[in-house]
C-alpha cells in the first residue's frame, strides 16, 4: 500500500549531508513495512535488525561506537555486505536497545556515507525513560496511522483523489455522495495498514473489528510490559475514559471523570506515557487566540484525542450499520468522530502544533488552532449537513485581517423560496399541513373568525431568559399590540414556555411548524409580525415586520448578557 511519507524516504536519501534518520509512530502503523519496502526498492541491499530480544546485539555494541567495528557486526549479523550508498541499516524496535540509539551520534559524525535508520513504536517512552537521545545528530520523522487520502489510494481510488486535489468543486458535487460513502468507511476502517488491507482485499467488517480489537488489546499489554509497575492502573485508568471525555460538549479533560477529586499530580504521568506511546494526541489550550500561539499555551487545560478514528468506534463497539449507512456518524458522540478525523488529517499532513480555545463564557470556541507561515488558521468542526460556523463568523468579525475557507464548499445552492412553492400543488401543502399543524382545523376556525374583525398581529417567540421573565415579556407584547387586532401567537421550536397554558385565549400555531408554512393557509395576512430578535425579513404574509430588539430587553435583562447572545 502507498504510503505519502514515501517520498519524504526518497528525499532523505539523495541529501547530499544525510543524517541518521528516526521514524517513530504508534505502534502498528506500518513503521516496519514502509522501511522495508524503501530499503529494497531505493536500494541494492537491506540489512534489517530487530533490536528486540536480540542478544547478539550487546556483542556488537559493547566498550566504545567504533562505527567500523559496528558495521562488521551488522554485516555479520543480517548475512549483507553493507556498502555506502548502496545498502540501508535499518534497526527496528530501537527502544529496546538503547545503545544502538546513542551509536547514531557516531555514525553522523564518522561514518556519515552509510545510510541508517531507527524506528521504535515505544521510542518516545524510551527517551523519557532516560535514553540519551543524539540531539542535532539525527533527522526524525513521524508516521502517523493512514489518512483520508492513502485509504483512497487503498481503495484504487487514485482517480477520486486526483480530482480532490484539483479543487474543481463544481464537478466534485457529482461524486459528492461516492466520496462521503468512503468517508464512512474510513470512520469505520479507520488507518492502521494491517486493516484497511484486511478490508481492501474482502470486505468483511467482522475482520475488520477482530484486527482492531486485537491492535486494541496489544496495546493494553504493552501498559504492563513496559510501564512503570504503579503507573499501570492510571494508565488504563486515563485510557478508558478518553471516550467519555470526547463524548462531553466541550471535550475537555477532567480528571474528576477518573475519580472523584482526582488531580493532575496524579495522573500527569499517565497521560505523558500515553503520549509518548503514540496512543493519544495531547492539544493544548490556548487563553488568547493570538500569535504567537505557544505563548498563550494554557498546559492546564487540554483534550485528549486517540490515534485513529478506527481503533475508536472499536473502543466504542460501534455498530457498522450506524457508521456506514445514514449521517449519524458525523454528529453522534457530539461529534468526536468528525474532530478526530480533522486532528488526524491536520497531524498526517505535517501540522504538529496543533492548540484549541475556548473563551470563559463558552460564547465563542475555536475546535483547532494551528500556526503556520507566520498566519493563525483558526478552525472550526462541523459534522453533517449543518455549516452554520458561529463561533468562526465572530472571531473572524474581531479578526478583518484573517480570511476564512469553507472547506469542502456547500453541495447545495440557495434558490428563491417562491419559486419553489409555486410548484407545489394544493394537496402537497395540504400534506405539508398535517404532517406540521396538530390542530389543522381550530385553527382554521380561528383564522376564519379573526378575519370578520380586523386586523391580525402574529407576534413569534425567542427562547430568552428564564421562563419566569419571558412569561412576563411576551405579556408586555401582547398588551402593546392587542388594540391593534387580534393576536396571534407562533412559538420558537426551541421555545419551553408553555404558551397554550399560559395564554389560552390566544389562537396558536405549533411550535415545530415551519414559519414559511404560514403561506399555506388561503387568505392568512398579518397586519404586523413582531419579534424580539428573529430577524424576519420579507415575509409575505404580513405588511409590516417590527422587531424590538437589544433596546427592548434592557428592561428585562442585564444588557451584556442579551447583546451577546443577539451576536451569538
């Protein structure tokens, strides 16, 4: 299978003063097979050693890095005769033999002709272990599980992706609902190569959750195998909460989920194994979104995101019907499936430093930051059919100097409303009707009976304040406008007040009917709409629109709270 870091190896070689490279990642994202496969294509020969349990290793490596004497043992060891430039030393499972780590240093100051690399799914637990890490002497790189686009390329979708990366969104809508249907897949598959080519080759989504789960289970074995003894119950502790955390609005972690008044001195070194291990992603908080990011870096607060979208639904033993068939999946879990997947695309693509904000009063929240080419990118995560971006529409409103791009552009287009009722028979709005209007034919009494005496006002409820001080505002309404005819009531659909108890003498219409629908009913003209702050702009049904606004709540609430909420 392609693999994008590819051709990062390639590059890596032809370097004219190439360093010792070291390519760390989870465990089971393919270190091994794309080093492999590098070594014998990009090269004559490959002598490849696997540092774990291998005893005759101390041999090679004991008393002092003489990089001559090294090269004769590896060549001895893997049967190859190491030639410059023609042979790559590939050491796997480098954390377990330190030594071979340190001797990296040697080899760049020394033997820099030889091609070598390290790779070590437990490397970063490793270095904090105390490992002596060749710093400036080596060139790292990461790799993470496979991404969207190496799933197409695994899928044979080379065309598709071509197409994603032309940008022509245009003839991209006509593969719109092909490439969601793989979206899906990836949820479900997620990116570890030892299953999404299970997956390639028969498709059986039972297969697909026996790997996970057993990718699943080594890495809760590797907790006991290679964790400090008393930090094993954290570790696991940490590691099953993580999808309760994601599964809160604001995703945060709290360490009162693990256990009652839990603290971070307790479990700080938890979650930096977890960390180190490639198993979670660490995405810090920021108190100002504001360059440069890492000075407002909040390292009290953060999120704690797992290292595929796969493994995942695995933990949370998702059905595949409810991953691949309908959209639930980019909104269940408030969403977590879809921020993962973003973290995942933004982490496989280079991006590193990767920070979110929240502001205290939650009114305004940013799901990414990143800091790139001396911009601030702020990013906002919405799952399914819903592009609405409120929190990405303010700050960009206090940031003029920051452009925003929806990505991937909006499927459908706006259309003029009447064009579209026009084709609408009678029995459709009638149909319409009942599937809306509980109450269909009262209300067609009251209609009927409010015409023989005048005018009629509609006025439309918000879902303001408390209950107790909205029954009083709708009141004062009723009462500024009842001398001049006959009043209506539309309630918000968010709206809990009970306004057919509370105002009963008043014909109403349902809270859940769609206010367009009031064109529906023959004849029905209001001589005002009124509303607090629903905007209602170029409504048919009535000759004037009034909406009170900011000024009009003064009297009834603290201004700063409801002047924010009208910007919100």
């Amino acid at each position: 299978m392609k693999r994008k870091i590819y051709a990062k190896l390639v590059e890596w070689k032809y370097q004219k003063h190439h360093k010792p490279l070291i390519l760390n990642g989870v465990r089971q994202c393919g270190k091994t097979y794309i080093l492999k496969e590098f070594g014998q294509a990009e090269f004559d020969n490959l002598a490849y050693v696997s540092c774990d349990r291998n005893d005759n290793l101390q041999a090679i490596y004991e008393g002092d890095f003489d990089t001559a004497r090294i090269i004769r043992g590896l060549s001895a060891l893997t049967g190859v005769d190491i030639v410059p430039g023609k042979t790559l030393i590939f050491l796997d499972e480098v954390q377990a033999f330190p030594q071979a780590l340190e001797a990296l240093k040697y080899f760049c100051e020394d033997a820099p002709e030889y091609h070598i690399v390290v790779a070590g799914s437990l490397l970063g637990v490793a270095l904090h272990a105390g490992v002596s890490f060749p710093v400036g002497k080596v060139q790292t790189m990461r790799l993470f599980p496979m991404d969207f686009e190496e799933f197409l390329m695994a899928m044979g979708e080379d065309r598709l992706l071509k197409l994603m990366h032309s940008k022509d969104y245009a003839l991209m809508n006509a593969f719109h609902e092909k490439l969601k249907d793989y979206l899906r897949q990836y949820y479900y598959v997620g990116g570890m190569p030892e299953v999404v080519k299970m997956y390639v080759e028969n498709k059986l989504l039972s297969q697909v959750r026996t790997i996970q789960n057993e990718i699943l289970s080594n890495y809760a074995s590797d907790f006991s195998k290679h964790a400090p003894a008393q930090e094993v119950p954290r570790i696991d502790m940490v590691w099953q909460s993580i999808l309760g955390q994601l599964s809160k609005e604001n995703k945060k972690f709290v360490y009162g989920v693990l256990k009652k008044g839990g603290r971070a001195k307790e479990f700080e070194l938890a979650i930096q194994w977890l960390v180190d291990a490639g198993l979670v992603y660490k995405i810090t908080k920021v108190t100002k979104p504001e360059l440069p990011l890492k000075f407002y870096e909040d390292l009290s607060a953060f999120k704690l995101y797992l290292c595929d979208c796969g493994l995942m639904g695995a933990m949370a033993d998702t059905a595949a019907k409810d991953v691949l068939l309908g959209d639930n999946v980019f909104t269940e879990y408030k969403g977590a499936f879809t921020e993962q997947y973003v973290l995942q695309q933004l982490l496989a693509s280079g991006i590193t430093h990767i920070y979110y904000y929240s502001s205290d009063t939650s009114r305004m929240e940013m799901d990414f930051l990143v800091q790139r080419d001396g911009a601030l990118l702020p990013i906002e995560v919405k799952g399914g059919t819903s592009i609405k971006a409120t929190s990405l529409h303010n700050y960009l409103k206090a940031h003029p100097d920051i452009s925003a791009i929806r990505y991937p552009c909006p499927r459908y287009i706006e259309v003029p409303r009447k064009p579209l009722e026009d084709r609408l028979t009678e029995e459709d709005k009638q149909l319409l009707l009942q599937a809306f209007v509980r109450n269909k034919e009262e209300l067609e009494y009251q209609i009927a009976e409010s015409s023989r005496v005048g005018d009629k006002i509609l006025i439309l409820t918000d879902p303001l304040c408390t209950l107790d001080v909205r029954e009083r505002i709708f009141r004062d309404i009723i009462k500024m406008y009842e001398k001049e005819g006959t009043i209506f009531l539309k309630p918000h659909p968010r709206d809990l007040l009970d306004y057919r108890k509370l105002f009963a003498e008043y014909p109403q219409f349902d809270a859940s009917m769609p206010m367009e629908m009031l064109n529906f009913f023959p004849g029905l003209r209001f001589k005002k709409v009124v509303t607090v702050f629903t905007e209602v702009k170029g409504l048919p049904f009535a000759e004037e629109a009034v909406r009170l606004g900011a000024d009009f709540m003064d009297a009834y609430e603290d201004p700063l709270i409801h002047r924010q909420n009208e910007q919100i």
